[in-house]
C-alpha cells in the first residue's frame, strides 16, 4: 500500500461522465458538455482546487481507457506519476467494521467444529505467471504522455511527425546509400547531406557516414567538426586493404573519418585544399572505398560534387539506392535539378528508376522567398516522388551545420526529408 504525500482526488470517468471523490471523501458528478473532453475537464477543475488549496493534489483517474496517476498543480501543469503508484488506494475500514469481520469468521469456523488455528492445508495455487513477457516493436515514438493517455488528440502534425520518426529509427539488412545531387554549386547540398545524416543518426542510433564525393572543394569538411586525425579519402583509399582484412576492428576506421560528437554520423572528407587533378578517383577506386563503407556503416550519405561526367559522381548514381535532389528559392538551382533529372531519365533504366522516386528539397533562401517556393514546389509536383519545403533558418546560410542550432520549424522539416528519403530503401 502506497502512502499519499498530497490530498488525493479520485475521478471514475464512465463515457462523458464522472464521479469524482474530493480529499474529504466527498462525491460529486461531473458532466462533459458535448464540445468538452470529461478527462480535460476533471485535470482543469482539480488544477483549480489545487490552486485554492494551495498545494499539489493527487489525481487517479479509471475508466475505460485504464487506471492514470498524476500530481496536478495549482498553475495547471500536470506531471504523471509511474505506472506502479497508479492504483487506488482502499478506502479504510473502521476499527468496529474490522473486529465484526474477525468475530464473524471466528463464530463461522467454530460453528463448522473447527478453532481458528490457521492450521488448514493451504488450497493449490493457481497455475504460474511468467514474470518474463515479450516486448512489441514500438510502432511509433509518442508524441506526448497527455496525447498518450487520450487526455490530449494529437494533431495531425504530430501524428505525421510521430510516423516521421518511427520511419528514421529504422534499421535495414545491409548497407543502404543516398545521392544528394545537383549540378549547380551552392544550392545546398552539403547542408542537405549534413542535415540527412543527422537525422538518421540521431535516431537510428549512429553508424551513418556523410560522404564529401567532391573532386572540386567539397566544403562538408569545413562545415562540420574535425575529428582526431586530419585524415580525408585519400587517407582511407591507402588504408582500404587493411580495413577490409578479416581481423580489422570496427574502431579502426574511426582515424579516417571525422566524428559528429552531437550529431552522431561521421564525415569522409575530401580535401578542400587540394585540385581536383590530385583528388579524382577511378570507377575502381570508387569501388574499393564503397566495400569499406558498406562494411563499417549502415547507411551511407553521399555530398555529390557538380561534375556530373566525372567517373566517382556516375559510380556514386550506380551505388545509390535514393536520389535526393536540393534546390535553393531560385530559378537557376530549380532548372539545374530539372535537367539532372531529365538527364537520369536518359541515362539507363536504373538511374531512370531513381529519378522517379528522387525526393525534391526546397530550401527557402530568405524570409520573403514565399512566393517562388510555392512555384518551385508546383514545378517538381508529380514530376518525382516526394517534394519537402525547409523554411528559411539562419544557422543553415553559414558557419557549422548543427541539428540542435535550428529552429523547431526547420528541425521538424529536415526530419521529413529524412523520412521521405529512407521510406523507399
């Protein structure tokens, strides 16, 4: 039995209707009216007497939807109390009550010629209940414990938000790649790709690589953090037969690519100070470095360079199984990601598929650009399987790209991308 710190308001809820015990042991009904919810009704009115009372009341709530425990304060804010304190307590017996039951169980144990000895053979248990039960798969996060306990519908941004999620914690059999391509410079792929890889680390639980696939200055070694070695892919193509030997440890990748410490995903650099006569690579080593990533990570995030003739972009198509396409509020960006389109239609049947099913990201380039992200997103409208609007956010124009540095509205978005981009692999 559990022992009350706070007087104890007890609600049965019945449908629209309730009965409601007060700490003094008094009753009442309570009524929902026919646009109110009778569970938002009760946590309001105990609210308001805590707030009279002036102290936090204890709120048990049974019905149909099962047995809830919270500590309402007299502001309004309700705080769930664990599940093992969520029974109510029984109503105390008074001390003549209890002594007529022992005087009637002893006179009934005597009548049958038996004295009250506890000595009787103990009836057979009842068969065991394993203490070990199976845990279901979460089918999705929970949006919030009020919405959970049915105090609170969700909204369907939530419930859209609550599938996003559910969605990106995912796992697959095998490695699984993603394309983030455009032929323009500076229409945000390296802020797609960091953005991309953040989300399904964060909640797929890490093991996710951000590669820079650039011959020409990729910049997602500058806008990401730099880990203990300065090491880029020409480091790891060098190290590639020792990665792939039999007895080579999961950790002995780790000084060739570069760790987001928050963001959970690591980064393969390119070496921005180099030409790109001293970083291209062939199709083969393309390849060799492919089977490393596939065998330490999960999930792989390519930054795509703007050649698209070089022999590393169209291997990096080969290996891809999504096409994410970025464009900027700008009619130049949005055409340079129609003609890649158009080109991989062309291309083969395999590029053709991945243009079908590319996932389009709009990112609004300055606070007024309303009106031609509305336009851009009807352009590509049918033309690909998903398109996904980012809002204007500063922290995305310059310096260090961070999950946790954007704004809420532009967090929930990068999270459709990565939703939208993994729903197919």
């Amino acid at each position: 039995m559990t022992t009350a710190l706070y007087p104890r308001v007890i609600a049965t809820v019945t449908g629209t209707s309730a009965t409601v015990t007060n700490p003094d042991g008094r009753s009442h009904a309570v009524a929902a009216a026919p646009d109110q919810d009778i569970r938002q009704l009760i946590v309001s009115r105990t609210a308001d007497a805590a707030r009279t009372a002036g102290t936090p009341l204890e709120l048990i709530t049974s019905g149909d939807r099962g047995v809830h425990h919270f500590l309402v304060y007299g502001d309004g804010d309700v705080e769930a109390l664990p599940a093992t304190e969520a029974e109510p307590m029984p109503l105390p017996t008074r001390a003549s009550e209890r002594a007529s039951s022992q005087h009637g169980e002893e006179v009934g144990n005597t009548a049958q010629g038996r004295e009250p000895t506890g000595l009787d053979s103990a009836p057979e248990p009842p068969a065991r209940v394993s203490f070990i039960t199976a845990t279901p798969p979460v089918s999705a996060p929970a949006t919030g414990w009020l919405a959970r306990l049915g105090i609170m519908r969700p909204s369907p941004t939530q419930v859209a938000r609550r599938e996003w999620e559910a969605t990106v914690s995912k796992h697959w059999a095998g490695c699984r790649s993603i394309a983030v391509a455009n032929g323009k410079g500076g229409v945000g792929k390296t802020m797609t790709t960091a953005m991309i890889a953040a989300v399904l680390a964060r909640y797929g639980g890490g093991n996710v690589l951000a590669w820079d696939n650039n011959d020409t200055r990729g910049t997602l070694g500058w806008r990401t953090e730099q880990g203990t070695y300065d090491a880029t892919v020409r480091d790891l193509l060098a190290a590639a037969d020792q990665l792939l030997a039999p007895d080579a440890a999961i950790s002995d990748v780790s000084r060739y690519v570069h760790h987001q410490s928050v963001d959970r995903y690591d980064v393969l650099r390119s070496n921005p100070e180099l030409l790109a006569t001293d970083q291209r690579l062939t199709q083969g080593e393309f390849d060799v470095l492919m089977r490393v990533a596939a065998r330490y990570y999960r999930l792989v995030i390519f930054d795509s360079g703007n050649d698209e003739s070089a022999e590393r972009w169209l291997r990096m198509v080969d290996h891809s199984t999504q096409l994410v396409i970025p464009t900027l509020t700008s009619p130049e960006s949005a055409e340079s990601a129609a003609l890649l389109l158009d080109a991989l239609r062309q291309r083969d049947e395999r590029s053709a598929h991945l243009a079908a099913h590319a996932v389009v990201v709009v990112t609004q380039a300055e606070p007024s650009a309303h009106r031609e992200m509305q336009r851009i997103v009807d352009g590509f409208a049918g033309q690909v399987r998903a398109v996904v609007r980012i809002p204007f956010d500063p922290a995305l124009k310059a310096g260090a790209l961070r999950y946790d540095a954007l704004r809420t509205p532009a967090r929930s978005a990068w999270l459709h991308v990565a939703a939208a981009a993994v729903a197919d692999l």
